[in-house]
C-alpha cells in the first residue's frame, strides 16, 4: 500500500490517519484517526523527538481519569513520537470563552472542580502538569455541559526544555506560575497557581496578570498582585474571591492543594446546588 506520509507502518496497520487536524500545540501536531478494527475515532498527537528528553512516556500510559485525556498507543518513526488518545471533540475552553465572555458562577464552578479532580489525581501520581490553560483544557463532546478533560498532562516534565514554554509564540504565558519564571521550583503548587489564573478568567474574561509585552506581563505576575475590580467583581460572591486568593496565595506552600480546594465552599455549595444535577 502506498502511503503519503511517513508515518510508522504499525501505526498504518491499526490507524487510519485522517488529514484532518484537530490542534496545534507549542510541541504537537494533532490529527484525528480511526482505528481501523473498530471504527473508533482517536486523536493522534504527534511530537518530533527533538523536543523530547528521556522516555518518560511509559508512565504516561497508565494515566487513566474522566477529566484527563488518556493515551492508548504509543508509536515511533526514527524522527518522531506518535500518542493515540481519546477524541476530545468539543473544542478546547479557551473557544467556550471565547464565544461566551465568561461563565456564570455556577458553570465556572463546575468547569473548575473537574479541572481539580483531574490535577488532584496526577498530584497523587506524581505528575505535575506545568502548563495548565484554557487551551489544554478539551470538552469530550459538543454537547453542552460536556465532561471536561486536562490534555497534555505531564508532556512538560519530558519535554527538554521548560523555558520553550514559557517563550514560545503560541500563546501568552499569562497562566505560569511566578516561581516558575523565577525558575524557583515547579511543584504541585504551580498547577494550582495556573488554576487560579483559569477560575479568575472564567469569571470575569480577563486574566488577573497583565502587561503590553512579555516583559512586562512577567513582571506583573512575579510582583503577584491582582485586584477584583469593582466594575466586573460587584456581583461574584465573596466565596469565589476567597477561592481565587487561595490558590494565588503568592508563598507556594501558602496555597490550597487540589485536594483542599475541592473541599472548598465555592466548589461543594455549587455543585450540591446544581440545578443540572437536582
Ligand atoms: P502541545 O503539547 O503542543 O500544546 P496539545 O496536546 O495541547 O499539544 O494539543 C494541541 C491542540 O490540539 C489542543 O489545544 C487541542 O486544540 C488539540 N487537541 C489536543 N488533543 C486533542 C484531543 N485528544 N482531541 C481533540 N483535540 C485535541
Ligand atoms: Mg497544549
């Protein structure tokens, strides 16, 4: 058989490569694929292994939760790592906010406690995500309320160089935690951190760190301070504010971790609450 790409034949064998792309990444490529015996549609991520340091991907394999994207098969050509995983076909929050502005206390809070139940369980594994944002955030389907799902997870920890994502043209770095770009540690609490930042957004449609260029944004997020401005924060609950101060707690060991902050009043009260669940 002929094929136009020079992708591993035992991938060939199993997956029907589509040519349409489902994202651009800092690192990846990703395309859909069909798995060839059941007629399943996947996402196949594709890395150049330039970019990737040791082979830690093993590990990711065993990653199974609801609200993460998980990884069914891995392959290699000399250049590249191809990693079939889930179809996330809902599109990623990032064009949710987008087209909406901001989300409703309610729905945040939702959005939010899936994020944390998927950071929570990657904690407890070991695995720190380092690059939490809107863009790596998937809904599984585009149905509304769709399960929500963390995709490249614990791809930062094997990747060679941390600072390529903190520079890299796609996107801005608004979601890094300020002792990350003091290059000061980049623990648990980092993700938390980036958390924070996705909470305040989903809110208020603005992010809490800001700046006219690279510079100047690092700069406002490693002075770490942020404000609720009257004019948007008037009607978020006092709740949602003490949420957002604890995960932007500016001492890392100050902050909440995923466990504590599912426990949090604005994640428990909205969720019993929720009238989409009575
Ligand atoms: P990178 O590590 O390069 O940032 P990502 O895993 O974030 O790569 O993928 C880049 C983009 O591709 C995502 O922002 C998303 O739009 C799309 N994408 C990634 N994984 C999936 C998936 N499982 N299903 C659907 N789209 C995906
Ligand atoms: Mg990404």
């Amino acid at each position: 058989t002929h094929h136009d790409t020079d992708h591993p034949p035992d991938l060939e064998r199993h997956y029907k490569v589509t040519k349409k792309i489902l994202g651009k990444g800092s690192f990846a490529v990703v395309k859909e694929c069909i798995h060839r015996h059941t007629g399943q549609s996947y996402a196949l991520k594709i890395i150049q292994k330039k970019d990737i340091e040791g082979n830690e991907l093993d590990i990711l394999k065993q990653v199974r939760h609801r609200h993460i994207v998980s990884m069914h098969a891995l392959y290699e050509s000399d250049t590249a790592v191809y990693i079939v995983t889930d179809l996330a076909s809902g599109g990623e929050l990032f064009q949710q906010l987008l087209s909406k502005g901001f989300f409703t206390e309610k729905d945040a809070s939702h959005l939010v406690s899936q994020i944390l139940e998927g950071v929570a369980y990657l904690h407890n594994h070991d695995i720190v995500h380092r690059d939490l944002k809107p863009e790596n955030l998937l809904f599984q389907t585009s149905e509304e309320n769709a399960n929500l799902m963390i995709t490249d997870f614990g791809l930062s920890k094997i990747l060679k160089n941390h600072d390529d994502i903190l520079t890299t043209s796609c996107g801005t770095p608004g979601y890094v935690a300020h002792e990350v770009l003091e290059q000061k540690g980049y623990g648990r609490p980092a993700d938390i951190w980036s958390i924070g930042v996705i909470t305040f957004i989903l809110l208020v449609g603005y992010t809490p760190f800001y700046g006219a260029d690279q510079a100047e944004l690092f700069a406002c997020i490693i002075k770490g301070e942020y404000t609720f401005d009257e004019e948007y924060w008037k009607d978020i609950s006092d709740s949602a504010k003490d949420f957002i101060d604890g995960l932007l707690a500016y001492q890392p060991q100050q902050r909440l971790t995923a466990e504590q902050a599912l426990q949090h009043p604005w994640i428990v009260n909205s969720l019993t609450n929720d009238s989409r669940n009575p």
